[in-house]
C-alpha cells in the first residue's frame, strides 16, 4: 500500500488548465516524513519544519509563474528569420579565370579533334615528328624500345599487401601479357 502512494506522489497531477506538475524533490521528502511523523526523532521533526518552511518560502517567491514568463519572453525572441544578404559578386580571380576559359574556347586552343578528355600535359613528352605531328604508337615502340624483364612473383606483389588488391594487381599484370601476345 505504501508503495502505491509512492508511485502516486511522485506520478506528475494535472490541474485545471491540463498542465502537468511534478513534485519537486523537496515536496516529495516532506510528503515521506509526513506518513511516518509520530515515529520521528526530535532531529527529524526539526528538520521536517525547516523543510516546511522552505517550501513556503519557494512558494511565495513564484518562481513557477517566473519561470513561464520567462519562458513566453524567450520563445519571441527564439524565431530565427534568416537574412538576406543578396547575391555576393565573383572574386575578380574567378571573372578572369572564367574569361580565358572562354577565350580558349572560342579561339580553339588544344586542336580541333574535339573536346580533349585527358589533360593538357598528356603526350607532352612524346616525340613528335618536323611538322609537329605525333608519331603513331607503332612508331614511338619502335623509337623507344622497352627493356625485356624477368620479375618473380614476391617482386610485383608485397608479401602483406591486402588479397583483393593483389589479385586486381595480378589481373592487371595478365591483361598486359595478353595484349603484347595478341
């Protein structure tokens, strides 16, 4: 039975208006030592009228009515409305780096085969013949003849290397065999 009091004291009350109250921690200890306040020592009753007095005193300063004013003051002042700063101007480095864009562009610098996929330096290092032509890859292996190697199998893959990568590794190694056979 005791226990179904607790449950009920501490449980939150609903008031008129449908709020729900806890009891603060204060209001619960006075409630428990007022079941038991014949069996009290002295000690207990004294600390039981102070606890009285204090609960008093807490009520009377309305910190519960402090607290909602405060807290309908915070919630005009939490709406965050975001601002508009407008558009912000490109950077003078942006403009003129977009600027020779376009001038490439419309001026067709880097061939007219097409829109290059690979970068600019690509093939910068490769022979070119007089004209400024680049030689065919037939010609530039003929030029430029690639040393036969003899590599063991603990040379290409590192003995901790991970599985997958050393197998995707290997298949790479398989495919170059083929196309130099083929």
């Amino acid at each position: 039975m005791e226990k179904e009091e607790k449950l009920q004291l501490q449980q939150p009350v609903k008031k008129e208006k449908e709020k729900v109250i806890k009891f603060s921690a204060l209001e619960l200890q006075i409630k428990e030592m007022e079941k038991n306040e014949d069996n009290l020592s002295e000690y207990e009753r004294m600390r039981l009228g102070n606890m009285r007095e204090r609960q008093m005193m807490v009520e009377m300063l309305n910190f519960d009515e402090d607290k909602e004013e405060l807290n309908k003051m915070a919630q005009h002042t939490r709406i965050n409305k975001p601002k508009d700063y407008g558009v912000r101007e490109k950077s003078s480095r942006i403009k003129r780096k977009v600027d020779e864009e376009v001038e490439k562009k419309e001026t067709g610098v880097g061939g007219g085969k097409g829109d290059r996929q690979s970068p600019n330096w690509v093939g910068i290092w490769t022979p070119r013949t007089s004209e400024k032509v680049p030689y065919t890859s037939q010609e530039i292996s003929a030029m430029i003849p690639v040393p036969r190697l003899q590599l063991e199998l603990g040379e290409v893959v590192e003995g901790g290397q991970d599985y997958y990568k050393a197998c995707r590794v290997l298949q790479r190694v398989q495919a170059e065999f083929k196309e130099g056979d083929g």
